[in-house]
C-alpha cells in the first residue's frame, strides 16, 4: 500500500527539500528586510485655520487651500481670530494631502487619517465629561495642481473626546494641553487621485447643544498614513512569484489524485482546498489597484485573508482527527462539524463586523463603527463572538492533539506484535503526524514571535551600515512562510506510489489487503504503481 | 553667600568688566524674536534684503538665512515662544527673564554664564525645533519633510518608497546647525574663558534640542485585518511646550557648576557629582545679584515687581523684594465674565470689575 511522499522519502532527500526550503524561508525575510523601505509612513498635518467670511457657512460651496496661490485668508491663532470678532462657525480647518511639492499615487494602496485635537485647559471652559465633538468634513481631490476641487465625500461624523488632564485643574496650569486619545477621521481603500484637500469644521450651536463643552481647541493635527510605494512593488512582486509557484504544485498534486484508482480522501480534499485558498490570496489582483480606482480592495484583501485562515485552521483539525488512530470512520467532513462550526461562525462574525465597518467606508469614507454608542457595543459583541470561537476552537484543536499523542503512545507498545506492513502502516502515520506538528508549531511561533517583535520596537535596526525594516521583514517573511508550509504541504503529503520497502511489494498488497481494510485512516486503499506515476515522481523531485 | 563664593563673584564681575568691551556679545538671533519678519512670500526672487535687514545673526547665521529663508519667520517664532515659556517659568523669580532691548533682547546679564543664561539657551533652541517641527507639519517649509536615509540609490521617487514626514528629525537638524553656527565660527584659544563660554553654551543649546526631541512622544495607531494590530503605524508627537519649559526648569534647578579644564574640556568644579550629559544643562559662573539695579552685570533688580504677601517661597514679598518691605495699593481689575464659551474665537462676554490688593517692591 502506498503512503504519502513524506514516509517514502529517504532522509537525504527530506534534508535537502527541508533545506531549499529554509533558503527560500531567508530570502523571504531578506526581501523584506533589506530591499522593502517599512511598510507604512505616518505623515502629520498641522491644520491651518481658514476663515470663511460668508455668513451662511453651510450656503457656501467653496474649499479652502491651506497654501499655494489661491489660499484662503487664515490666523495664525484664535486669540488673532478673537482680537478680529471672528466666531467659531466661521472658521474651517484645511488640510492639504500631501505636502507642498508630493503628490499621491495609487502605490500608496489606501490612506487612513487620524484626528487629533489640541485642546488647552482653560478654568472657565473645562471639557465635560462623555463629551462629543460634531465635525463637518469634506474631502475633494484634484489631479492636476492647477485644476478645480471635486468633492469627493462629505459628512457630519460625531466622534468621542476622551482627554484627560494629568496635573491639577488649577488656574495655574491654564493653558497646558489636555492628553486626548487618537481619533479615527477617515479611511480610503485607494489612492487613486494625486492631491485631497480636506476641509474640517466645528460648527457651533447653543440650542441644538452641539460642540458644547468641548474646551478650548488651540489646533487640529492629523495623521495621514499609506503605504509605502516601495513596500507595495516588492509586495506585488512577490505575490506574482508565488502565485504560479503554489498554482503549479497544485495542479500536480490533483493530478496525482486523481490518476489513483480511489477517489480522493478528505485530507487530500482539505490540503487541496487549502492550496485554493492560498492561491486566493496570492492573486495579485493588487495590480489593477494601480490602474482603476477599485475602493473595495481593502474590504476583499480582509476577505481572503479571512478565508485562508478558515481553511487553515479547519486543516489542522481535519488533520488531527484523521490522524487519530481510533478505529472509527471519519473522512467525512460532517464529522467535524463540532469543531469547524466555530471557526465558520467566528469568521463570519468578523465578516459583519468587517462589513460594518470597511463595506460602509466604501460610500462614507468619514465612518467609524466605534463612533456611536450602539456600533461600539456591536462591534465589541462581534469581536467578543469571535473571540469565544477561537477560544473553543483552541480547546477542540488541543484536545485532538491530546487525544492523537495518548493514542500513538498507546500504539507505540503494541507496535512490535504488529504484522509488518501494519506496522508500517502505523509508523507511517505517526511519523506524518509529529512531522507536520513540528513543522505547524514553529512556523506559529516564527509568526508569534515575529509579530511581537513587531509590536514591541517601531521601525528599523541598524546594522553596521545596513538598515534592516524589521516590519517589511515581518510581512514578507511570515507571508513567504505560510507560501511555503502550503507548498511543502501538497508536496510532501501527495500521495506516493512507493511501495513500502520495495523487495517485498510484490507480496504484501493481498497478503495484508484483509487487514488494510480495517485499518479505516488516510490513506488506506491500495494503488498499484504505473509508469506514468513513476515518470511524474522523477520530474516532481528533479 | 559665603566668602569663596563672593571672592569669586567679585574676580567674576572684574572679569566681565575687562571683557565687556567687545560690542559683538551685543546682538543675537533673539532679536528675530522681537522685530516682526516680514514674510519671505513678499521677496520673490533674489531676497537678499531680508538677511542683510535682519540684525543680530551672525556670518554663519546669515549665510543659512540666504539658503532658507522661509525658516526665517519661524525662528523668530521659536525664539518668541522660548522666550515667553522662560518668563512663564521665571515668573516667581528675582530674575524674570524680562527682555530689555530689540537688539541685545536679555541685555547684559547673557554675558555672564550662569545658571540663567544655561535656561535661556536651552529654553530657546528649543523653541526654534518646535517651531520649525511645527511648520513643517504645516507644510511652510520647502526643504522639510523627506527623510533620504533607508532607500535604495537609482530611486527617483523617494517619496513613493519611503514617504516623507519625520518632522521632528529635521527640526532638531535644522536648528542645531542654525542656533549653533553662532559659536562653531568662533574660534577662541582652547582654555580661554571665551572657548569655556562657548562650550557652555554648546552644550546649552544642544539639552534645549534634546529636550523637546526627548519628550517628543511616539504615537501609534493599529490598522491591520478588521481592526486588529497585525499593522501598526508609529509617529513622534512633539509634546506641549509648557512641558519642554517645565522639563528645563527642572535641568536649571539641577545645574552642573563647570570650569574649563587643562585638556580645554569643560570639567565639573565638584568631582563628587556625576558628569553631566547631553541632556543636561552646565554653567560656568556663579549668578549675578538680581536683587538690586546693577549696569555692569545688567541686573534689573526687583524694584517694583509685583508680590504675594501671603507667600514664602520665591514669589513671596520677603524674598521677592529682598527684605527691602513692599508697597500695598488697592487696583481695579477688569474680567470678562459669565461668558457663553465655545471652542475659539469672539464669544459674548459681560465685564466684571474688582478691587483687588496688589503688593510691589520698594
């Protein structure tokens, strides 16, 4: 009987796939970290204070340039707008995006802009407690640095002041910023036109209660961040390396199913689809990002993301549970529906709340689902949701694992009474399994470690005169590992036409066929080797 | 004051009197903070004028004016912020850190390299990084902004490869070789009091840089897959300038006494205190008495400062006035009051008068 490739394969040639591989694994992290600039820029923009001279504010349709030659009368500070009976609703804040002399490209993939207020405390004029901040913003582009303004969203957005005041509210400390939380102001899922002009306002009014009690604002910052151009060509270029690369053992691994005399079993259906799923991902669609002003790629890169993790984490436990030696059918997938049912209800909770969020910044780029009360709580109950079904999940995917060691371990001591093709039937099995465990533990903890080394420092290390972006090495290395696990994955667990020992094939496929027939696992059929097989092996290892 | 430390003043004050002949102490770059600059959008090409107007910069200085000249503006700016934060600090003190003139700006007491002269330094070239920080931010500055360290050479983008905007790096840069171009031309003889006063001042002006790059502090925001932290982006966020002054103050209160050494190092005159940093503030003479009107040291004195009676710290009629009693007088002061306030700008407010007890130094 056959087995996969893995349990065939001498040790030599196991030790070279391993090592090519691990030298793609470094050349992965080597991408990013020496040729990719870090991932992200934030950029900061200080707003400058327009004054709108119409008296109707909410009449004129005009946008306000912060600088260049038709920029708009400004003060430099509300005590030169006090000094001028200048009101509140007369002032809008404009920001241009980007800086004087850049421009925007559609490499930069999406822009995120962060809100921030400068805000003094004043004696007299304190923030109140839950307080809330009405803002009036507009967003228009232009392409050419001449041209007219086109308005591209536009929207009364609320967002939650949450500062606090660390000294002592005396008349002493009057004019010292308050420390206020980061706000989310607006999020595109693609930069497609070169300069965005926003244009912010605080509307004030005593009797509708609105921008009431929110201190003195000195000055609104923002936080423009996008990708980095650089980061996204080797992105891309990666993603069009791959995609073939996993495509093509895909296709040979099918085909080696299929030109078997049995059908295919579960695992190999499961390891299949886990290649789709990868491939799903690698598309670089990406590239017409740069050519069309496609907003919805942010939503559909979260999508496959989400469904490759679906598929992964729904392998391993397919994986454990055909591995589990106990006598029992399975290769069923109803079989599991225990245990993939929280993975399938948790994506799909993160999906709403993905859609919730990033679906509706497709026609309001200013929404925030942590903006009102409500969507806050919705949104947390999705995560928390979520969160149960990963916890579930974990204790499900630990369980099997517990169950498959106290059964190999079991099995360990009856081993040598075996006969001997069942034998090697079982120490095929356990040997396939402690592999992929092996191999499944350390790519998570590469990712586990990467990422909180990520999390931990911010930005790059220097080493001697390099400069190493230890972030860009974190995305290209971890996605370049999981490129890898996959295909190592439909490589080394194909099906082999090797017989066990191959002096005595001749015999053992009746002789054992009784006995083959009980032992319910994987890969239990018999299937005669054919030249064909023999020949695509060759090419497969050559 | 003990006998050493007044014999010492005294060889202090002679020497300062020996040396107070050169007319070139007189100005400095303050001075930007105290003429308005004219805003460099009004010479268009060949804006000579504008450095050549500009008083007290010196050859460097000037040479760095014609190069950037839109940086102008926010020097002064700087300078005018350094300024107000060290009355702010100092206005408890004996010494208020009031300015005398447009040209000299703090007037003579700058000559002398004490404790307050440290403050001053530090506090303005801290100013010019938060100001030129700032308006980089708002997009003033032509030359601000892209960062050429990390990126690969044959790129001609390297705003599409790395992005621009490390805007507290180019504040730091821009200032120190501005504040700092006044003293690398000079060139005193190693182990003269004048290349003792440079080094202070060197050192000086690089904590007030350090100082606001320091407290800069990083800011990050999570924006990966749903939310979650699979992609962080950090900044540097330049703190509240009242923070840098306060941050100072509490350098000035922890000043290191320093004399110029064999090598034509500055070296601590107490060995038992720990050296100090970069971040620390050094002076190299004993402060002057701000108590009473001297024109050699260019001491104001307290004489009709404003104190608090019920006081006992350094505000406190006692000290303030230095034991010479106060005059009390009974003044109106004018409010405005019961006012509608929103979050800028000409609100209506009523005008409330009191009568208050003011106390000031005889």
């Amino acid at each position: 009987m056959a087995g996969a490739i893995i349990e065939n394969m001498s040790t030599k040639k196991l030790v070279i796939v391993g090592v090519i591989l691990l030298l793609f694994q470094a050349f992965s992290f080597m991408v990013g970290g020496l040729i990719a600039p870090s991932p992200t820029t934030a950029i900061h923009y200080m707003a400058t204070k327009c004054v709108d001279n119409v008296k109707s504010h909410y009449m004129s349709k005009k946008w306000f340039m912060p600088w260049g030659p038709n920029h708009c009368d400004k003060v430099r500070d509300f005590d030169e707008a006090t000094a001028k009976k200048i009101e509140a609703n007369n002032i809008v804040f404009a920001v241009h995006i980007p800086m004087p002399n850049k421009e925007m490209s559609p490499w930069f993939q999406f822009m995120l802009v962060i809100l921030q207020f400068d805000i003094a405390f004043k004696m007299y004029n304190q923030i109140e407690d839950g307080a809330v901040v009405t803002v009036d913003v507009g967003l228009a582009y232009r392409d050419d640095s001449l041209g007219e303004w086109t308005e591209m969203a536009h929207s009364i957005e609320q967002r939650k002041l949450s500062c606090n005041f660390t000294t002592p509210k005396t008349i002493d400390n009057e004019g010292r910023y308050y420390e206020c939380d980061l706000m989310p102001l607006m999020e595109l899922g693609c930069v497609f036109h070169k300069y965005y002009l926003l244009n912010i306002r605080l509307p004030v009014s005593d009797h509708k209660k609105v921008n009431r009690g929110i201190g003195e604002i000195k000055d609104i910052r923002l936080v423009g961040i996008h990708q980095n151009g650089g980061f996204t060509k080797v992105w891309f270029a990666m993603k069009t390396f791959l995609t073939p690369s996993i495509l093509i053992i895909m296709i040979w691994y099918w085909r080696r199913i299929t030109m078997m005399s049995r059908p295919p079993v579960l695992l190999e259906k499961v390891i299949f689809a886990l290649g789709i799923s990868m491939t799903f991902i690698n598309i670089p669609v990406e590239w017409f990002s740069v050519g069309f002003e496609w907003t919805w790629m942010l939503l559909f890169g979260d999508i496959r993301q989400g469904i490759f993790y679906a598929m992964l984490l729904s392998f391993w436990i397919i994986f454990c549970g055909e591995h589990l030696m106990d006598q029992m059918e399975r290769n069923r997938f109803s079989v599991y529906w225990k245990q993939v049912g929280p993975i399938v209800f948790g994506s799909f909770c993160l999906f709403i709340f993905d859609m919730c969020e990033r679906g509706v910044q497709l026609t309001n780029p200013f929404y925030s689902i942590w903006a009102s009360d409500v969507g806050t709580e919705l949104a947390m109950a999705f995560i928390i949701v979520a969160g149960i079904c990963a916890c579930l999940y974990f204790l499900f995917l630990c369980f099997m694992v517990f169950q498959v060691f106290r059964n190999i371990s079991g099995k360990r001591t009856s081993l040598p009474a075996m006969t001997k093709a069942r034998r090697l039937h079982y120490e095929g099995l356990i040997f396939r399994f402690k592999f992929l465990m092996l191999v499944t533990l350390a790519c998570a903890a590469m990712t586990v470690i990467f990422f909180i080394i990520s999390q931990v420092n911010e930005g790059h290390w220097h080493w001697g005169d390099y400069t190493v972006q230890v972030n860009s090495a974190f995305f290209t290395g971890i996605y370049g590992m999981w490129n890898l696990y996959v295909f190592a994955l439909m490589f080394l667990y194909a099906p082999s036409h090797k017989r066990y020992g191959d002096e005595q094939s001749s015999g053992d496929q009746v002789g054992n066929s009784g006995e083959d027939i009980q032992l319910t696992t994987t890969i239990t059929h018999v299937d005669g080797p054919t030249e064909v097989y023999k020949m695509m092996r060759k090419e497969a290892q050559e | 004051m003990d006998a050493s430390q007044s014999l010492r003043f005294i060889l202090t004050i002679t020497l300062l009197a020996c040396s107070s002949q050169r007319p070139a102490h007189a100005n400095s770059w303050w001075s930007l903070a105290m003429n308005p600059i004219q805003r460099p959008e009004m010479y268009i090409i060949g804006a000579q004028p504008l450095c050549s107007q500009l008083t007290g910069l010196s050859q460097g200085q000037r040479k760095l004016c014609q190069l950037y000249q839109d940086h102008m503006v926010y020097i002064g700016e700087g300078a005018k912020t350094g300024i107000k934060e060290c009355q702010y600090q100092f206005r408890q003190r004996r010494w208020n850190c009031s300015t005398v003139d447009n040209t000299s700006v703090f007037g003579r007491v700058m000559q002398i390299g004490s404790r307050e002269t440290a403050f001053t330094y530090a506090i303005s070239a801290a100013g010019v990084v938060n100001a030129i920080s700032r308006a980089c931010r708002e997009g003033e500055l032509s030359t601000c902004g892209c960062s050429r360290a990390a990126r690969p050479r044959d790129l001609p983008r390297d705003w599409l490869w790395g992005g621009c905007g490390d805007n507290v790096n180019y504040g730091y840069r821009f200032a120190r070789e501005f504040v700092d171009a006044r003293e690398r031309e000079k060139n005193y003889p190693r182990g003269s009091t004048e290349h003792a006063r440079t080094l202070m001042n060197l050192q000086n002006n690089e904590a007030g840089r350090m100082a606001v790059y320091n407290l800069a502090n990083v800011a990050c925001k999570c924006h990966g897959v749903s939310g979650s932290c699979s992609l962080k982006t950090c900044w540097l966020q330049l703190a509240d300038f009242r923070r840098v002054g306060e941050f100072l103050k509490e350098k000035y209160d922890s000043a290191a006494a320093m004399r110029i050494g064999r090598r034509g190092k500055l070296e601590l005159v107490n060995n038992r205190f720990n050296p100090p940093t970069a971040e620390d503030l050094a002076y190299i003479d004993p402060s002057p008495d701000y108590c009473l009107r001297n024109e050699s040291t260019g001491s104001l004195g307290t004489q009709g400062r404003l104190c608090n009676k019920t006081s006992e710290g350094m505000d406190g009629c006692e000290l303030m006035c230095c034991g010479r009693g106060y005059d009390q007088f009974k003044t109106y002061k004018h409010e405005r009051c019961h006012c509608k306030f929103h979050w800028c700008c000409y609100v209506k407010c009523k005008r409330c008068t009191s009568l208050v007890d003011q106390f000031v130094c005889k």
